[in-house]
C-alpha cells in the first residue's frame, strides 16, 4: 500500500485528535466560551500556513521512526493521566497538546521535526492559559490610570479596585485588565518576529516588546476612558463605548508595534534545501511500526487512568458536622465555592466563618477551580493582601465603602495553606498514587474600620484557628 506524505501527516493528526478527542474538545468549549482565549481558533491555520510554507522542503526529507521521542512521549502521557486524575483543565490540556508534536516527531523522524520547531512552539498557544495574571494586571492598570489622572489634574480617588472621580465612580474589572491585549499581543509578536526575523536576539526582543507594550497600553486605555468620561460628563466612554473605543486603541497599538518592528526586518531566504525523496513504502512500514509501539504505551497509561481513578472515599470530617448552625449575618462577602459535599456558614463573637468540604475530585466538584472565590468579586473589592505560613490576610472593600476582613486557607492531606497552586501539585501527587483528593477550604471574616489595632486582633485570632491542627481535624482523628 502506497502512503503520500500528505496522507501519512494526516493520519498522525487524525489519531492524536482521536486518543485525546475529550482533553481537545474541552479545550475548544474554553475558545468558545472565553473571548480571551477567541484566538485559540487561528492557531491550527497558522500552523497549517506554515507547514505550507516549508511544504517542498518536508516530503523530501528522509521520513524514519524516532525512537527517542518514547523517551519524551511517556512523561507527556503520565503527565496527561495525572491532570485527568487531578482534574486540572490546564495540566491535561498542556500535555495533550503537547503530544502532537511529540507524536509528530516520533512517526516523522528528527530530521522533520527540526523544520518544525517554531511550528510546534507556535502550536502551544492553542492551550488556555494565562488568567492567573488578571489580578496583577488589574493592579497595574490602576495604578496607571490613578497616576496618570493625577497627572492631568483630575480629582481621583482609589479604593481597591473602584476608582472615584467627581463625575462618578468606575471599576477596574477582570475585563479591564488587559489579560486578552497581552495575550492575543504575544501570540501575534512571537509570530512576526518568526517571520521576519533571522537573529535570535531580534526575536526575542520583540517578543518581549509584544509583551510590555500591551501592559502599558492598556493602562492608557484606561484612563483614557476615564478622562474622556470626565471631560465629556459622563456623556461618553461609558457603557458599550468604552468596548468599542478599547478595541479601536488595540487595533492602533498592534498597527504601532508592527511598524517599530518592521523598522529592524530581516532578509529573509526561503530557498528550500534539496534532498532526496523517501519511497512511500518506507513511510508506511514506518508508521505501522511506530503505530503498535506507541499503543502499547497509551493502553498501559489506560489500564493506570482506569485503576488509580477510583480511590476510596472518605467521609465528611467529624468536626464539620458538629457546626451545622443557621447563618443569620451578612451574606454579600460569602465565598464562591459550587456544589461542595458539606457547607457550613456560621458567626462567633462577631467573626465570621466559612467551610466548604470536597470529598474528592470530580468532574463537578473540585475543591480549587477558576470560579472558586474566596470573596464575592461581583460585589468587593481586593484592597490590599498578606500572606504568613499557613492563610492569607486579605482586605476588601465594597462600592458603598464598606470594608472587611478575611483570613482563608486550603486545607488538604499533609497541607494548610493559601496557594492553590501548591494544592493543585498537592493534589497531582495524590492523583498519581490513587490517593483520594479530599479537602477543604476554611475563612473567618470581620467588619473592619480601617485600624490597625482592629487588623492585628483579627490576625492573632485567627492564628491558632488556621494552624497545623487542622490537618487533624481532616483525618477525623
């Protein structure tokens, strides 16, 4: 049987897409869903394109199996179980990904991968990644526009993330933040600095413009919205125009940093490099060979997903049943966690506390998700945060200035703690033992009048209560 090059590269494709359709097609419900990640859609063209491009030069190089990519390929599938076990979306996404040009170089051969480098670097952008960055990003975007506005002499006064001007008040959102310019700014950069640059050093420095720029920006945008709602009464840049003006000022800052970049542009040489044609026989005995060996490892992974999937459960600790007491307080400042197995919401001596238990990790109910909150963000405020050893402290404020304070932490096997980063390693350690993932997430809240005095009460109250001794309480014992 004779097997094109076109064929053989499609067939690759059709059965990574069919190993990993669940992880893919998750992926592809995010571009859907999260205009942040819209552009996940044009990755796979782009790539496409740019096979294109190298197209004459790809079918003459020798196409031979790489067996030295097994020794790439099943860490990148252990990694891959291990994020379905855990349920983090980005850890299975990455690693499934990932595989393409794993897999791509395994059937192909080292020589067609090398072509490939950028190609399948580009590729990567596909996986949704990068709101973590959108707090610090909102952080900075107002702390450009209260500068800039006390610059041109406008009343400006900030409390979190509301900045108050005479004419009103306005909020720096998630939206606001500048997370989809920086992204869609450094897809885009990495992409033109391929392009149209040779130099190692000249691509990175425009990768690296592609990311400042965007930042600095959207600061700009920002107050620019502000201003011209200032000067213009609240008349204008409010509502729908403050979209429409935000994409304009985008669409100019791209069209700016490709002119500084197109100032530097390279030469490029595009003449391919002759070599000689591989028979199509070679190519299939090839990937018939490579196709039993890399089904070997992806059914042993299967067998390990199937079997440490499904550990034992454990009940909800003795210590949260003995608190399943009426809330009668104020409710606006509640955590956003969804469909815990046990929640618990109580006040004592006027501190507040919330629990939410997970009993394991499932598809509808983990203990650390993107939606998860340790405050209601819709109706507050970050002001100012504070970490120590086992919680964090963190200040909110609220429209109608209101303040509060929260304590939280995550409570898990072996660890109490405020980052859910180490939950999530925490967790992938567990996953991979068959261990069950069980935990909860605790906060105690007060009023707060803005005293220090008041804030360093609150935090020795709270340090016993989110000490070592709550890893205790989660084994029941």
């Amino acid at each position: 049987m004779r097997v094109s090059p076109f064929t053989y590269l499609l067939s690759v494709v059709i059965l990574w897409g069919a190993l990993f359709y669940e992880s893919v097609w998750s992926t592809i419900l995010i571009w859907e869903r999260s205009p942040t990640f819209n552009h996940g859609f044009l990755i796979a063209p782009i790539c496409i394109y740019l096979v294109y491009q190298k197209w004459e030069m790809l079918i003459r190089l020798p196409f031979a199996v790489a067996w030295r990519a097994v020794i790439a390929i099943i860490p990148a599938v252990f990694l891959w179980v291990a994020g379905q076990l855990s349920h983090i979306a980005f850890v299975e996404q990455f690693a499934a990904f990932l595989l393409l040009p794993m897999m791509l170089w395994f059937f192909c051969g080292n020589a067609f991968i090398k072509e490939l480098l950028f190609v399948c670097f580009f590729w990567m952008f596909s996986v949704p990644v990068g709101e973590f960055l959108v707090p610090d990003l909102q952080n900075i975007t107002a702390d450009f526009t209260v500068f800039f506005l006390e610059l041109s002499g406008v009343p400006v006064y900030r409390e979190g993330l509301f900045i108050a001007i005479p004419n009103g008040l306005f909020e720096v959102a998630a939206a606001c933040s500048g997370i989809r310019y920086l992204i869609a700014s450094f897809c885009l950069g990495t992409l033109y600095a391929y392009l149209n640059y040779t130099k190692w050093k000249k691509r990175l420095g425009f990768v690296a413009f592609s990311l400042v720029l965007p930042i600095i920006a959207n600061g700009i945008r920002a107050y620019g919205i502000i201003l011209i709602a200032h000067l213009s009464n609240m008349e204008y840049a409010t509502g729908v125009d403050h979209i429409i003006y935000g994409w304009i000022w985008f669409a100019v800052v791209l069209l700016i940093m490709f002119s500084v970049g197109n100032r530097w542009r390279d030469p490029i040489n595009q003449t391919p490099a002759h070599t000689t044609p591989v028979p199509s026989k070679q190519i299939n005995l090839s990937f018939l060979a490579s196709l039993v060996a890399f089904g070997v490892i992806f059914a042993m992974h299967l067998v390990y997903l199937n079997v440490a999937g499904h550990p034992a459960l454990k009940p909800v600790p003795a210590f949260a049943q003995q608190f399943a007491e009426e809330y009668q307080g104020e409710r606006t400042w509640l955590p956003v966690f969804k469909d815990p197995d046990f929640e618990l919401i109580r006040t004592s001596d006027d501190v507040d506390m919330y629990l939410a238990y997970y009993q394991h990790n499932r598809d509808s109910k983990e203990l650390i998700k993107g939606t998860h909150k340790p405050y209601n963000d819709l109706r507050w405020s970050l002001e100012q945060s504070q970490t120590f050893d086992t919680f964090r402290l963190i200040e909110i404020t609220s429209p109608g200035g209101a303040k509060r304070l929260i304590a939280y932490a995550y409570v898990i096997d072996g660890l109490i703690t405020p980052s859910t980063a180490k939950v999530k390693l925490s967790q992938l350690k567990q996953a991979v033992l068959g261990q069950t993932q069980n935990g909860f997430f605790i906060a105690y809240s007060i009023r707060y009048d803005g005293s220090n005095t008041r804030k360093q009460q609150f935090i020795e109250t709270v340090k016993p209560l989110l000490s070592a001794n709550l890893l205790d309480e989660l084994d029941g014992d």
